[in-house]
C-alpha cells in the first residue's frame, strides 16, 4: 500500500501536466500562446492543440466574433453652417490581426472600443464639418457613412482591427435648431409644391388649347364636307329639275306655281298686295275659268 502511493502521486502529477499542456480553441476563439511573456504563436484554426505546460507557456484566447459598438449618447456634430446635429451610430467590427490587437489593447476588448468611438467622433466631425444640415440628413447621408468608414478603417488596421460597417441610426436636431430648420424644410415644400402648381396649369392650358385647336378643325372639316354634300344634292336635285322640265315643262311651271301658291298662302293672316293679273296668279285664273 505504502508502494502505491507515490505512484499515484506521480500519475497525478503526469496527468496535471497533460491536462495543462492540452488546449482547445473553439470556432469563435483566437489563441495566442505566450512563453515567458513574449507571444510564441498565434491561433486561428479551430481544433486541439499543445503546448509547454505553465510557467512556460500559456494560453491567452480572443473573440474573433463580429462584434457591435452601439453610442450610449448621441454625438453632438456641428454643420458647415454652424448648426449643431445629434447623430447616433453603430460599428461592425473583429479583430483580423490577434498578436497586434493584443500588444494594443491586450486581452479585453474595452480599450478597443474606447478607440474607435474616438476615432468615429473624428471621423463624423470630419464629415460634418463641411457640409449644410439638408446634405446631412437627406442628399449625402450614404456618401457619409462611406466616409466613416473608409476612415475609421484605416485607422484601425494598424491595431489588429477591422472595420467592417458603419451606420448612421439617427440624425436629430438640437431643440434650439428644430424650429429654424422646420420653418425652412416648410418654406422649401411649399416652393417645391407652387412650382408642380404652376407646371400642371401649363400643362392644363396647352391641353385645353391642343383641344380647342383640335376641335376646331373637326367642326371645319365636317362643315367643309356637309357643303360639298349639299353642293352635290344640290347639283342632283338641280339636274332632276332640269330633266324633269325638259320632259314636260308646262306641267313643271305647274308644279312650281303650286309650289309658291303653298308658301304664299300657308297662314290665314298671310295679306299680298298684287294685281290680278299678275302672272304670280296665271294658274289661278285657268283653273277658275276651268271651272
């Protein structure tokens, strides 16, 4: 039994070391291992691996996750016309390089932070600075946040980071500002809203001319067309006439006298002066002596 105990010790022990020379890194980690304080190699790959166990080496692990950086506070960033804006944001970032990002900020992640908020407030400063509060919030916003971005992630490549998004969330304005700033987008709309007025009554009044014009000249052509239809009615009622003479022309002056006996005489109160002899009552005087 005495014989058993310092072999057991001595598995212990063996085991310990084992188990402290064994490491894992899982899918979201980084490893760096260190000997005697200097990093030795660094780690990327997910798997098993090993090393010297402590003091010799030890092990020091990283997220590699991508990671969100939210304001607590909106930034207060003055325009080029000296107007201040309340601007929140977010940032996606990781680290790309882990012996460099531990040198800088060693194994937590608060100093990282605290430097690229830094650097965004920069970077949004520079942004800002030169341009008027309509580019901010409506025309340039997209082209902004590729500014942010472009520069935020030059900055941080040197420390092991990489950027990946910047966003602008929000764009407010300062309560001494809001109502200057409404009165002019109110002024600006109204503009924009008299200038589409005064468009579409144009429009209404080329059109309303375009249809008078058209109108006209229809009712001018069926009036050119219904005087060439009367003028040819006319022409073939003119030649029956002239037919019809030709055959019988006594019976036509007949008809005609007729004609004008109706017209004359179509209303009790009708009164003409004439003497009887008058050629305007030939037919009369036949058909009385008829008679």
């Amino acid at each position: 039994m005495h014989r058993l105990f310092p072999a057991l010790i001595a598995l212990a022990i063996a085991l310990a070391v084992l188990l402290s020379s064994v490491f894992i890194v899982r899918e979201r980690d980084l490893a760096l291992v260190f000997a005697l304080g200097e990093v030795k190699e660094s780690i990327s790959k997910p798997g098993l691996y090993f090393k010297l166990p402590p003091p010799f080496q030890n092990v020091v692990f990283l997220d590699k996750r991508l990671q969100t950086i939210e304001n607590k506070e909106p930034e207060r960033i003055q325009t080029a016309e000296k107007k201040n804006l309340l601007i929140d944001y977010y940032v996606k970032w990781r680290i790309s390089d882990p012996r460099q990002y531990y040198v800088t900020f060693g194994a937590s992640d608060r100093g990282a932070v605290e430097r690229l908020q830094a650097q965004i407030r920069d970077a949004l400063n520079a942004a800002v600075n030169v341009r008027t509060v309509k580019d901010v919030v409506a025309s340039e916003r997209d082209e902004i946040m590729r500014e942010v971005l472009n520069a935020v992630a030059a900055r941080a490549r040197p420390f092991g980071v990489e950027v990946v998004d910047v966003r602008l969330t929000r764009i407010g304005f300062v309560p001494e500002i809001s109502e200057s700033v409404y009165r002019r987008m109110e002024a600006e709309r109204k503009q924009e809203a008299n200038r589409l007025r005064a468009t579409g009554m144009a429009e209404s009044e080329r059109i309303r001319a375009q249809a008078d014009r058209t109108r006209e000249e229809m009712l001018a052509e069926a009036y050119a067309k219904s005087q060439a239809i009367r003028g040819e009615g006319d022409a073939e009622a003119a030649g029956v006439y002239a037919s019809a003479y030709g055959k019988n022309p006594e019976f036509y002056r007949f008809y005609r006298s007729l004609e004008a006996y109706r017209n004359a005489f179509s209303s009790e109160n009708d009164i003409l002066v004439i003497s009887p002899d008058s050629e305007f009552f030939n037919f009369w005087s036949q058909t009385k002596d008829s008679r």
